[in-house]
C-alpha cells in the first residue's frame, strides 16, 4: 500500500498559500519531509490525516480515496501531531485502555500491554501521564497513534524538543515500526530523515522542491562542496563572490561551506555533501537567495 498526492493546493482565509499544487509518491517504509517552518508541512499532514479539506487535488491511500471515504482512512491511520494534550491526573495504561476502547479494540487489555511494551512504556503504565517527561510524552503519543495497527502513520515535529537521549530512543522507535508500515515523518531537522529515511522530499513556501533518496541526493553533490573557515568581517565579501550555502560559528571564526563546480579560491578544501547540503542548496536554488 502507497500513498499518492496529486496537485494538493490550500490556500487560507488570510490569503496565505499553504500548499501549491504537491504532488507525492510515498512508498512504505520511512518517508522524510523536510522544510522550514511555515513550509506548509502541517498543513499538508492535517490534509492527509482527514482534518482538513484542501481546496484541489486528490490524494489516495492504495484503494482508498482519502478525501471521500474519510472513515475508512481513520480506521488504517495513525497520527501524531506536533502538539497534543494529554489529561495529567490519568495514568498511562488507563488513557490508553480508554483510546483502545473509543477505537472498538476488542483484545484491549492485551493490545494495550504489548503497545506500552513496544514503546517502553510499560514499566511507568501505573504513573500519571503530567509527570512524563517530554520523550516519555511523545512516546505515549506514538503509542496512540499505534493502536489498530495503522498501515499508514504520520508524525509531525516529533523530535523537536527532546534531549539526545530520548531523541536516539524515539528515532529507533520510529524506524521500527518503519518496517510494517507507511510513516511519514515531517520535520525541519535534517539529522533525523538522514538517519531513518529511505525516500525523502523537501517543501518550502507550499512547493515541492525536491523528491529523492537520500543517498542519491547527496552523491549528487560529490565534489562540489567546498569549506573554508573565515573571519566575520569577510563573510560579506564571500557571499558576492560565490554561493555560499551554509555558515556555522566556529571559536569565533565562521566556517563556510560553498557550491560550486571546481575550488572557488585558494584557502577552500573539499569535503564530503552531506543532507544538510542537500537542504541548503535546493532552498537557496529556488528561493535565489544567499545563505545567513
């Protein structure tokens, strides 16, 4: 079962374009979007997560056509927002029971126990959700969004905030269940679709920029990804004189990482693309601007 978006476009009340005509093929496994905030990202996740109606297009989930047949999706669909409540006094397997039981899970008492197994959780089951901690929290979200055993699950920001941790912990959580199912993971954090993603696409301002494998993408740039560290003062200069995509404070000084065909000037070494580059260059490509 994949997932198909065809000519997705949303514009809001305020006249804001979310989404300009996004057209997708998302594969099973683990499928990274990438963008800035206000990319449009949430907005094209709600869509697919039947929340909200775009103003064109079509989008299609194997058989299922996801705008029409909105109950049939819910039913094969999990979905972790970037934000959502939960109620502090209650514990977690009683929520959860709760949410099985809202869904029509038969088996609930030994669903819900695998599930907190599956998401470590079931240690702390008896504990009240207000004293999780950000990753524990975003762990029972994701178990929520498991019940049913969804074939196509969407996680929006769900790393944004946690320490390192529970962010490594999270992010093997997500490329397990990669495994069996359609996931979608929309992010501004680069690190995390190069590491779990084997397809990705990158959005910005409602658009489509790129859609590619990871480690396609990146060899794309093999040998024309150039650095070089700089005084402050001199980064102005630099930005005239090529195309600099990236800066990063280094001890003070900013290191540079340049696009370019051959060594832009004496004093840059080539160093290996990575995702990152990958980000940067399609953004600044299409936006026709320079890098801060």
């Amino acid at each position: 079962m994949r997932l198909e978006i065809d000519n997705l476009s949303k514009t809001y009340a305020n006249g804001v374009r979310a989404l300009d005509q996004v057209s997708l093929t998302v594969p099973p496994g683990m499928f990274g979007l990438l963008g800035p905030n206000g990319a449009g990202k949430s907005t094209l996740m709600r869509t697919i997560a039947t929340l909200q109606e775009p103003d064109s297009g079509h989008i299609r989930l194997g058989e299922l056509d996801v705008l029409r047949e909105k109950d049939a999706v819910r039913r094969t669909l999990g979905y972790l927002p970037q934000e959502f409540g939960l109620y502090p006094k209650v514990t977690a397997q009683r929520l959860l029971d709760h949410f099985a039981c809202l869904k029509g899970i038969a088996n609930r008492k030994e669903t819900v126990a695998a599930l907190l197994r599956q998401t470590n959780l079931y240690e702390v089951r008896n504990k009240r959700l207000g004293g999780f901690s950000g990753g524990m929290r975003q762990r029972f979200g994701i178990t929520v969004a498991l019940l049913g055993d969804p074939k196509l699950i969407i996680v929006d920001e769900p790393t944004a905030g946690l320490d390192p941790e529970e962010r490594v912990r999270f992010l093997n959580l997500l490329a397990a269940i990669g495994e069996t199912s359609v996931v979608i993971l929309s992010t501004h954090i680069v690190e995390d679709v190069a590491e779990l993603c084997s397809r990705m696409a990158i959005i910005d301002r409602g658009r489509i920029l790129l859609q590619a494998e990871p480690a396609v993408a990146i060899g794309e740039l093999e040998g024309r990804i150039w650095r070089r560290v700089v005084q402050p003062e001199e980064l102005a200069a630099l930005q005239a004189r090529h195309r600099v995509i990236s800066t990063r404070l280094l001890g003070g000084r900013r290191s540079v990482r340049v696009y370019g065909e051959s060594c832009p000037e004496p004093g840059f070494e080539a160093v290996a693309a990575d995702l990152e580059d990958v980000y940067f260059v399609t953004l600044h490509s299409l936006r026709g601007e320079k890098a801060a």
